[in-house]
C-alpha cells in the first residue's frame, strides 16, 4: 500500500503465459514476470489464488528444455517451498529473461 493508503498496483508484465504446478492443483494458471516480482495466479480447489514472489527473494531458477513435464523450478532464498511447474508456451522467453536478470542465478538442466 502507498503512504496515502491506496493499493500499488504492479508494472505491466514483461512476460504472461500460462502455467501449472508439479503435484498441486491449480487450474487456468498464469505465470506472469514484472520488473520487481513473479506472479502466479489461477484456481484451486478453495477459489482463486494469487501469489507473488520478489525477485529479490529468488534465490535460484532451474529450466529444463522438456517437451513433457515440469520445466521450471523457482528457489527462494527466504527457504519458503519451491515453485516447481511448467510455463506451457514461450519458455525460451523466460530462459532468457533470467539469464539477462544479474539478481537471479539460472540453471539450465537437460
């Protein structure tokens, strides 16, 4: 909330795709990159969920070039549960928007 006590809203997206977890439910996923945070946002069995995640607090990302499967997993230096899922489309983009990122360190796995 800014000083004035109005909700700050997030820039717009660097990169959106759509997005499900490894072993939990989530359903109409995204995944979304902003300047400062990764939002990821849909449905599970309790309603609608968003959850965001500083950059800063991204400790590691592990990718994998996959055509099944999970092919990313976010570490969080906070030791709060990985996310571990898979982006279904323009992943590559994402490689190389952590790559570019220096707060980030990417593993790229095969």
């Amino acid at each position: 909330m800014s000083e004035s006590g109005e909700p700050v809203l997030s820039s717009s997206p660097v990169l959106s795709s759509s997005f499900t977890l490894e072993g939990r439910t989530l359903w109409f996923g995204t995944i979304e990159l902003h300047q400062e945070e990764v939002v990821i946002s849909g449905w599970t069995w309790t309603g609608p969920v968003t959850e965001r995640i500083d950059i800063e607090e991204i400790k590691k990302v592990e990718k994998w070039t996959v055509t099944l499967g999970p092919n990313i997993r976010l570490y969080r230096a906070n030791g709060k549960r990985p996310v571990f899922g898979r982006i279904h489309k323009e992943a590559k983009f994402w490689e190389l928007a952590f790559e570019k990122d220096d707060r980030v360190d990417l593993t790229l796995r095969h």
